[in-house]
C-alpha cells in the first residue's frame, strides 16, 4: 500500500480525528499497545502536507493537528494513570490473557525504575512501553503534578518529532516511491528492542518476576 492509497484510507474512515484517536487507545488503554503509532504519525505529517483542511494555510494547519493529537496523547496517558493508581492491586491478581501479559507491565515498571520520572517522556518513543508506562506510574502513585510535566512534554516531543518528519520528508520522491518501506522500517526499528527483551530476554533464576 503506497502513502496516497493509506491516507484515503485513513480520510475514508475519519481522518486524522481517527488518528487522534487511534493515539489515544495506544498510549492509555490495554487494547492499544498493537496499534502502530509512530507509522501512523508519520502518515499524518504526510497527509497534513498534501491537505489545508480545516484552514487555508499549513501554518495554521500544522500546529493544529500536532496540538490535537498531542492532547490525545496527553489525555491517553492521563487516563492510563488514573486506571493504574485505582486498580494496581487488581492488575497484579489478573491472569494473562491474549490482550494483556503481566510480563508487559513487569518490562514498563523496570524501565521505570530505571530512567526515572524521565520514563514517561522517553517511553513514548517505545511501542508496547508506551502503553504501560502510565500505569505503572499510577500503581507506584508517582506524583501527579510531575507526572502531569512528564505527559505534556512526552507527548508533544513525540508527536511532533513523527509527524513534522513526515511532513518534511513525505514530498521528496524518494521518500513517496519508497513509503511503504520507510513504515515497515519504522515499526521495525520502534517494535524490535521491546520485541526481543519480551520473547528472548532471559530470566534470573530464583527470581520472582512479580512485580
């Protein structure tokens, strides 16, 4: 699928509302750490070049979409932490499921631990990560006015960083011809790391992976 037939494809079903969407599910809700963010947000840089909508201007119309889906962003992760910080014992006590591993949670809380209040900004460049970041911080209770900082910042530094890229880049011919490639490189790059510590990461023996 080229970049003109997946932006129609996106136009047909709500366009980049679809997209605020979409970004929303992925960094606060469980269902969402499937969904392919950072493609997606190039995608939009792509189509936001080639459509003024709603203004008459990409000076108007730029800023605007990245304020939108950055508030999804925002709004996705706020979420997520409210779910965390009322429910964290529950999630300890669920069963893994298709939709939901407790080894997803177990990677998001060490990466926590280990980058700090600084995990919020830097997980949203981490499919799957992303997702359970914000739950965590709600289950450790993680101060809300800090965690408040970390969400905006994280959110606008992520969206912009994916979506001016494509806006930028999407135009030039090389970058069109070869689209479908640039994307599956993308995912590639983003799903990779967390992919290989979640099925090849091996475990400490005599070590409980309880978080």
């Amino acid at each position: 699928m080229n970049a003109d037939k997946l932006a129609a494809l996106v136009t047909a079903y709500g366009g980049l509302y679809l997209v605020a969407l979409i970004i929303f599910a992925e960094t606060g809700l469980f269902v969402g750490f499937f969904l392919p963010g950072d493609s997606l947000l190039f995608v939009t840089g792509l189509m936001i070049a080639n459509s003024l909508s709603p203004f008459d201007s990409n000076a108007l119309n730029l800023p605007f979409w990245i304020a939108l889906i950055s508030f999804a962003g925002v709004v996705g992760n706020s979420v997520g932490y409210w779910f965390g910080n009322k429910t964290g014992h529950l999630i300890y006590e669920r069963k893994d499921t298709w939709l939901f591993k407790k080894k997803h949670i177990k990677d998001a809380h060490d990466f926590y631990e280990k980058k700090g209040g600084g995990a919020i900004i830097l997980a949203r460049f981490l499919p799957i990560v992303r997702t359970f970041a914000p739950i965590v911080a709600g289950v450790v209770d993680m101060d809300r006015k800090k965690f408040f900082l970390y969400n905006v910042i994280g959110s606008l530094l992520w969206v912009s960083s994916m979506v001016l890229a494509g806006f930028f880049l999407g135009e030039i011919p090389w970058v069109k011809h070869n689209f479908e490639k640039i994307v599956i490189g993308l995912v590639v790059v983003t799903t990779a790391p967390v992919l290989f510590k979640m099925f090849f990461g091996k475990k400490k023996p005599g070590v409980d992976t309880a978080l």
